[in-house]
C-alpha cells in the first residue's frame, strides 16, 4: 500500500465508519414518542394504572419516585432493581438501602402485564418506571415533564453496586454532594432531588439515631416521633418524611428543614449553616423554581446510563430476564 485511504472503497469505509458512529451515538439517547406508534396507548395505561395505586394508596406514589431513583443511581436507568435473585447474579432487593424498605414492584408488575396485553415485547420496565415515577408526582399535587423513552432492560443486576452507590441517610453534606457528583449532579441538583422527601415514608431504624442523638432537631419534633420509634425495637416502624403535608408534592420539606424538622440527617445536613441553606431557603419561598428545578434534574436522572440500540432486552416479566 503506497498511501492510507486513496481507493474509493477505503474512502467509501470512511464514510461507513463515521455513519456507523452517528447511529451509534444517535441510539444512545432517548427520546419522547418511542412508542407513538408502536404502542401508542402505553403512556395513558400507565398513568391510569399509577392513578389507580395512588388513590389506593397515597404512599405508592412515593415509593414509585423512589423506585425509579434507585434504578438509576445503580448501573443507570435500566429496571436491574426489578429482578429477583437468580443462580448468576444476586439482585439489588436486599441491598442495604433496598431491603425491607423499597416498595412498588406490584404496581410494576401490574402495568407490564398490561402493556404486554397491549403491546407484546414493546414497551421496557426501565420505561415503565421512569414514567411511574413522573405520573406519581403529578398524581400527589407536583410537576409534570416530558419523559425520555427508549430506554432496554439490564439482563443483569448488581447487590454491591446498589450498596455503594445509594446514598446513606447518615451521610453528611459534603457525602452526599459527592454522592452525586459521582453520578455527575451538582450540588443544586442534589438539592433539588432531595425534595423527593416531601412525600413518603421512612422507618424508624434510618432515623433513630437522628432523633435520640441529634441536638440539630426540634425538641418537640423528637420527642414526638420517639413514641413510635423507641431507643431498642420497631425498626420498621414508619414516620412521614415531611410532617407537614406527607401526601402531597409541594415545598413544604424545605420549610420543615428551616424548622428543624428534616427526619433524616442527611435531610437536616442540607440546611445545617454549609452551603446549601440558601437554596433551601430559596425553594422554601419559591414553590415554582422548586418545580422546574425537581422537573429538569428529574430529567436528568432518567438519562443516566441508559441501555439503547441492540444492547439489553425488552423484558416480558420484569422480575427476570428473558
Ligand atoms: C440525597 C440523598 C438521599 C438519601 C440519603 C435518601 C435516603 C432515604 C431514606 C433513608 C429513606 C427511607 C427509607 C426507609 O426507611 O425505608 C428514603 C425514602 C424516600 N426517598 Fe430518599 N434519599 C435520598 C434522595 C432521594 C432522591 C434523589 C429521591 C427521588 C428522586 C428520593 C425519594 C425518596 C422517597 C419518595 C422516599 C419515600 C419512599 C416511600 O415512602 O416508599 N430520595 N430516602
Ligand atoms: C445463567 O447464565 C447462563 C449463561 O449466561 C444462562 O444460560 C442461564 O440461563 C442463566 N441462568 C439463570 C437462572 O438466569
Ligand atoms: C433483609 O431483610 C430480611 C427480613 O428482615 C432479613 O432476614 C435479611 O437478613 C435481610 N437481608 C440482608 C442482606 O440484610
Ligand atoms: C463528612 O463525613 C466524612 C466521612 O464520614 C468525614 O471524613 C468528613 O470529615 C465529614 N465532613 C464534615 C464537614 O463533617
């Protein structure tokens, strides 16, 4: 060969390689009718469907949130939190943070089997999810986006990814600002995620410390809570992390962290004198920026990571793979 690239057919394998690498990177991303024709009913069964477990059950709508952030935050958005233990892997189910706390797998198995009558082999549980979780904002009172589809179901799930990479309620503020960051959020996103916890649950064994130990909480609010969560025993019994207004998506969080009512440490730790307090105070004033704040870094979540073109598979149980 006298020169690199001189025949029209090595110019022609150029040209191949950087179409090949458009497609590559153009099936990387998602986007927002995936399924408009080839199931063009999906985004209204499930939100039906999610609309029917959260008048059921308020607290579904938060544990459907929750769900989907512990999908993304392990290995990206890709339904491995949905599978069960199998002879290769051991799931994420009993992770630390996942364990007799993470919620919703009926409801997802509800509309899969839905969408399957619907739409065989179409529609993703990793899609599934992402669009719960955006219908159960909307369906406690908060803020509606456009979710990002295309999304493909892992064929494997990882216990010791979701034991490193969740975030632990007693972790500081500067723990969960790199916490995040290593998922390539800032600060102010972290913030803004965080006022997830303007609805739903928590036991008492991710709090007890906090409120037996903790002189950065209401006196009253402690003494309150310590009748259902004693010093020994009730691990699994339940508080309101915002104790304001537990069903409902507004800011209310934010004025109970102002107040020295955050549940969690890691709740207290964003309005603790550090540098997160003046965006606590701003959402606490300001229920719209917190809105459009929540909405785009919930966005972004649901882009992390993502299986897309030939890599991963539609699953038809979202409890195993294929
Ligand atoms: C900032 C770091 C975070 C920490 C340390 C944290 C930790 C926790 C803990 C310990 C609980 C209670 C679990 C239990 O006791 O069973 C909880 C509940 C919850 N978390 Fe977080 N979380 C964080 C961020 C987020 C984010 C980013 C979201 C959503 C985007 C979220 C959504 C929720 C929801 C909705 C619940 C209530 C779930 C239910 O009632 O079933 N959290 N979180
Ligand atoms: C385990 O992995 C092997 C090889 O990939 C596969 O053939 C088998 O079906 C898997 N078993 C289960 C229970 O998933
Ligand atoms: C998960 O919770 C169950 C029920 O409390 C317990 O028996 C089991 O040991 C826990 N698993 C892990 C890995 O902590
Ligand atoms: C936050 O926690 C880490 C790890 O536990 C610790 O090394 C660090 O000193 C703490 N930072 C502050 C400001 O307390």
């Amino acid at each position: 060969m006298a020169s690199k690239c001189s025949s029209p057919f090595d110019k022609f394998k150029v040209l191949l390689g950087l179409f090949l690498l458009l497609i590559n990177v153009a099936s990387a991303q998602l986007s927002s009718n995936v399924y408009a024709t080839t199931c063009p009913r999906a985004l209204a069964t499930i939100k039906s469907a999610v609309g029917s477990a959260v008048s059921n059950e308020a607290r579904m709508g938060a544990s459907l949130l929750r769900l989907h952030f512990h999908d993304c935050f392990v290995n990206g958005c890709d339904a491995s939190i949905l599978l069960d233990d199998t002879a290769n892997f051991t799931g994420e189910k009993t992770a630390g943070p996942n364990n007799n706390s993470v919620r919703g797998f009926d409801v997802i198995d509800t509309i899969k089997s839905q969408l399957e009558s619907l739409c065989p082999g179409v529609v993703s549980c990793a899609d599934i999810v992402a669009v719960a979780a955006r219908d159960s904002v909307v369906a406690l009172g908060g803020p509606s986006w456009t979710v990002l589809l295309g999304r493909r179901d892992s064929t494997t799930a990882s216990l010791s990814a979701a034991n490193s990479n969740l975030p632990s309620p007693a972790l500081n503020l500067s723990g969960l600002i790199s916490a995040f960051s290593n998922k390539g959020f800032t600060a102010n996103e972290m913030v803004a995620l965080s006022g997830s916890h303007t609805i739903g649950q928590a036991r008492c064994t991710s709090f007890r410390a906090r409120i037996y130990n903790e002189n950065t909480i209401d006196s009253s609010f402690a003494t309150s809570l310590r009748a259902n969560c004693p010093s020994t025993g009730g691990d699994n019994n339940l508080a309101p992390l915002d104790t304001t207004s537990p069903t409902s998506f507004d800011n209310a969080y934010f004025k109970n962290l102002q107040g020295q009512k955050g549940l969690l440490h890691s709740d207290q730790q964003l309005f603790s004198g550090g540098s997160t307090d003046s965006q606590v105070n701003t959402y606490s004033s300001n229920s719209a920026t917190f809105s459009t704040d929540f909405a785009n870094a919930m966005v972004k979540m649901g882009n992390l990571s993502p299986l897309t073109g030939t890599n991963g598979q539609i699953r038809k149980n979202c409890r195993k793979v294929n």
